[in-house]
C-alpha cells in the first residue's frame, strides 16, 4: 500500500500524457542533476518522437496548480563547456522535491488523537504513533501530520480508500472498533468508531523514502542523508580518515538508497584514488539503479576500469547508456570490445551511445558493424552511426554516408553530410 514515486507523480500529473509522466519521474528519480532535453531523450529511448520530449520539458517548466503555481523544475540557458550554441537544462524544483519527498517529523510530546468522518465507514480515530528506540525517550509522530502528508502524495479520495482498506483489515489488527451513542437519550441511533492503531497509522504512512525498523519503530527522514552525508564529505576535504572510511561504510551498506547515491557523489567528488574500488563494486552490485549509475558517473573521472565491460551489461538499460557514454569520453581502446558488443544491445539508447563511443576512440574495426546500423529503422540509431562514421573516417564508409545524405529526418541527413564532408577533407 505505500505510495511509490509513479504514484506520487501520477498524482500531480493526473490526466496528463504518459511521456510527461515518465520525464517527471526522471527528474524526481535524478532530482540533483541538470537535464537537458538531449539528456532526457537519450534516457528515454525511442518511445516518444522527439518533438514530443521537447514539448513536454516546456510544460514541465511552466507554474501547474498542483505546484501552487511553481514550475516542477527550474531551467537555465548554459553553453556546453563554454562553447556551441547555447542549450537548456532543468532540474527538479524544490516545490516539486517538497510535494514528491517531504516527510513527517517526529514530536517528543504525545499529540492528541485525529478524527476523520469515512462515507460508509462512519468516524474514525488516529491514535499518534510512537517511535524512538525502546532503549530511548518515546517519541511521537502526529497522526493529523501523516494524514495531511498522505494526501498531499496520493490525493484525499485514495487516502480514505486505503484508510477504509485498513479499517477493513482487522484480522491483521490494524484497526479495533467500538459501540457508542450519539447521546444518552433512548433510541436507537448507534454508531460504531473504528480506531485506527499505530500499526495501521503504520501502514498508512509506510513510503518508500522512509525506512521502518521494526524492532525500534524508528522512521528515518530521507532528507537527513543529504545532511549526513555532506557533512562526512565536508570532514573528508579537511583531511580527517575516519570521515572518508564512514563514507564508504555509507556507500557499501547503508539502508538508505539516496545515502548510498550521495555517498557515491561524495567519494567521487574527493577524487581519492581510495574511492576506485568501493565505487567500482557499487557500480556493480548496489540494489538501486540510481546507486549504480552515480557510482559509474564518479568512478569514470579516475579513468578507464575494467569493471565498465561488466557494467554494460547492467539490467537497467539508463546505466548501460551512461557507461557507454563514461567510455566514450576516457577514450580508451581497451573498451572497444564489449562497446562492439554493446551494439546489439536491445535497448536503442544503448546502441546509439556506444556507436559513438566507438566512434570517439577511433576504432577503425567498427566500421563494418556501424554501416548497417544507416538502414535502421530508427532514426536515433541511424544518426548515431553516421556521427561515429565521421569521427572515425575511414572511407569505406564515403559510399553508405552518400546514401545517408538522402535520408528523410533532417538531423540524420544534416549529420550524414557533416561527416561525409569531414572524410572527404581527409
């Protein structure tokens, strides 16, 4: 029953498209990183055209009711290391990192119980929850504060059907009901009030940026890794070992998923050749996809890893893209192999950047596997290719590239004669 970020932003997004949904979620999932619109159809794929994607990055910049009127992410105008024409980036606002990750704070002092009224159900009381570790002081989180939370991420009308789902559950003592009078005149005129008990609140408020130790019922507020984090990174700069040790600690078994992305970001930002191997066994074997993907991002700045041909073949198809991407700017020919086969990947994304990250080394072996890729059918793939044909330049490719400037997508054909002409100069 908790309430995933597809939810959340179904929620804000409500009747809207499924390509804005899936760019919001992006966004929300990358929350401290700038996108550009390339950046975004690169990670989603050829699902959408991508006028479409761009279209959709405008709507997302502009003020939406949901938001009080905020935009879901803030943009700026910047120029790619200083040089080409100037391109826009986004990245998730802080009214939409409030409605989307925003949680409840606990209380020493016992709040008072919250009343709601159910259609069907009748009146129903929130006990406050405890939480704290038993060895430590009680302390309370507000039933009124979680309700109000709940229904800020999945709307009032899914709020009170899970409220009825827990009410229902009393096998699982989640809820107790008692008899009582509206007045102490005869009559009939009985009600029944269900009480919902901690566990219920509990199950009520379960999300997935919060973790539950159900031994010390204590929940954690996912903003804290952001604090706990950087102040082990802060420590590290001033050259203190136990603050660099507690990071890794942090990266290789921390609970929290965002602690462990931060962690990651963190170690890479020292630059630390220390950090090499627990960022490469991140990259490899975190649980959370995000994990993995900053890891690769970081462990790329220290240069070519062997653990990168491993990491091309990752589940999630967004970290195979990134480290085909990572390849491509070390430049190293050692990548060229699992890069070749890399371009049969399932994923187009994938094949795109590691046809140009073929194409950045130079490898003059690809040229046979990147021609065929101009008959595509997707016009990513086919421009793709002629790009790394034209930073190889090799002229077996002069008479498939000819073909290409007739190609009926504009970017493919301007990108075809752009290469053609680039080996023709050679």
């Amino acid at each position: 029953m908790a309430s995933s970020l597809e939810e959340r932003i179904e929620y804000l997004f409500a009747n809207r498209g499924s390509c804005l949904k899936e760019m919001a979620c992006i966004f929300a999932e990358r929350r401290e990183e700038w996108l550009t619109q390339e950046d975004i159809i690169n990670l989603i794929g050829q699902k959408y055209h991508n006028s479409t994607i761009c279209s959709n990055f405008k709507k997302l910049s502009l003020p939406i009711k949901e938001l009080d009127n905020h935009s879901y992410i803030n943009t700026e105008v910047f120029k790619n290391n200083g040089r080409g024409r100037p391109a826009i980036r986004g990245r998730l606002s802080e009214a939409a990192s409030k409605k989307i990750f925003t949680l409840v704070t606990p209380v020493k002092e016992r709040p008072s119980s919250y009343f709601v009224e159910l259609n069907k159900i009748g009146r129903v009381e929130i006990l406050p929850m405890p939480v704290g570790k038993p060895t430590g002081p009680t302390m309370w989180l507000s039933p009124e504060d979680v309700m109000t939370l709940r229904k800020q991420k999945i709307g009032d009308k899914r709020a009170d059907r899970l409220l009825q789902d827990i009410v229902n559950n009393k096998d699982e003592h989640f809820a107790e009901d008692f008899i009582g009078f509206k007045n102490r005149r005869p009559g009939p005129i009985p009600f029944i009030l269900h009480r919902i008990v901690p566990e219920g609140l509990r199950k009520f408020g379960s999300d997935e940026n919060r973790k539950t130790l159900i031994a010390g019922m204590n929940l954690v507020d996912s903003r804290q890794d952001d604090v706990r984090v950087n102040a082990l990174e802060e420590r590290a700069k001033k050259g203190e070992q136990t603050a660099f040790d507690d990071l890794i600690q942090v990266l290789s078994s921390d609970a929290s998923k965002y602690a462990r992305q931060d962690s990651a970001h963190s170690l890479g930002s020292l630059h630390d050749m220390r950090a090499v191997e627990p960022l490469a066994k991140a990259m490899l074997n975190d649980e959370y996809s995000g994990v993995r993907l900053v890891a690769a991002i970081r462990l790329g700045e220290f240069g070519y890893s062997q653990e990168f041909t491993m990491a091309l073949k990752d589940s999630d198809s967004h970290v195979r893209q990134e480290v085909a991407t990572i390849l491509a700017k070390i430049g190293d020919v050692r990548a060229v192999e699992p890069l070749r086969e890399a371009l049969k990947d399932p994923d187009i994304g994938v094949q795109c950047a590691a046809a140009i990250a073929l194409g950045e080394i130079g490898d003059i072996e690809a040229v046979d596997l990147l021609i065929p890729m101009l008959d595509c059918e997707n016009e990513s793939a086919r421009c793709a290719a002629v790009i790394a044909l034209g930073n190889i330049g090799d002229i077996r490719s002069i008479q498939a590239l000819s073909k290409a400037c007739q190609d009926p997508i504009d970017s493919v054909r301007d990108a075809a004669k752009k290469s053609f002409e680039k080996i023709k100069r050679r």
